[in-house]
C-alpha cells in the first residue's frame, strides 16, 4: 500500500516535469539577432514573435499556421483583431485553452503578429 503511494506520486512529479519542459515562454534569441534589426526593430520583433509562437502554438495550430488539432491561422487577422486574438489568448475560446504563462509584453507582440496574417 505505502509503496503504490509512492509510485503514483513519483509518475506524479515526473509528469509536472516533463509538462514544465514543453511550456517555455519565450526563449534566448540568436545571438545574431541584433544583426538584423532596422531602427523599428521589426525583424527581430518577428524572430521573436515567431518564437513565442513556436513554442506555445505550434503544436495545436501547425509549424506554418496550417492547422493541426486546432484550426489553421493563416489568415486569423482576416476574422479576429490584434485585441481580440490578444482576448482569445488570455482566455481561450471554443476548445482552446486560455495560454496564461505568457507575459502581456508576449501576449501582446504574438496577437500583433497573427493579425497581420490576412
């Protein structure tokens, strides 16, 4: 009896482990990065956009926004506004799930870059 206890919490603690893994906000960006920066930042803006998708959004709705389990975003900015994406973002709708673990900053930068998808 002691022993199953443990074994359900070992399964337990590896599971959240491995979940944490797969969450990741936004990681380092290319040390190049910088290089390609115009006085807008805009290419960076959207290296870094791209990331946060990348690690976040890509595996529901597809490595080039196609659609997978959840519906293909190439033309998202068509239906839904910066605000609104940001909206379903924080909060989910219909199946999705709200994705909390993003900063606004993130947030804010990801919905900028899907509605421009039109």
């Amino acid at each position: 009896m002691v022993g199953s206890h443990w074994k359900r919490v070992a399964v337990l603690a590896g599971t959240v482990f491995l979940l944490a893994a797969c969450v990741q906000e936004n990681p380092p960006a290319d040390e190049g990065a910088d290089n390609n920066q115009d006085d807008s930042g805009g290419a960076v803006e959207q290296t870094t956009a791209e990331n946060i998708y990348n690690n976040n959004c890509m595996s529901c709705h597809g490595q080039n926004l196609e659609g997978v389990s959840g519906p293909g975003l190439k033309e998202v900015g068509a239906k839904y506004s910066q605000e609104e994406i940001e909206e379903i973002i924080m909060n989910g709708k219909g199946r999705m799930p709200a994705i909390k673990q993003l900063s606004d900053e993130n947030r804010a930068v990801l919905a900028e870059w899907l509605a421009e998808h039109k």
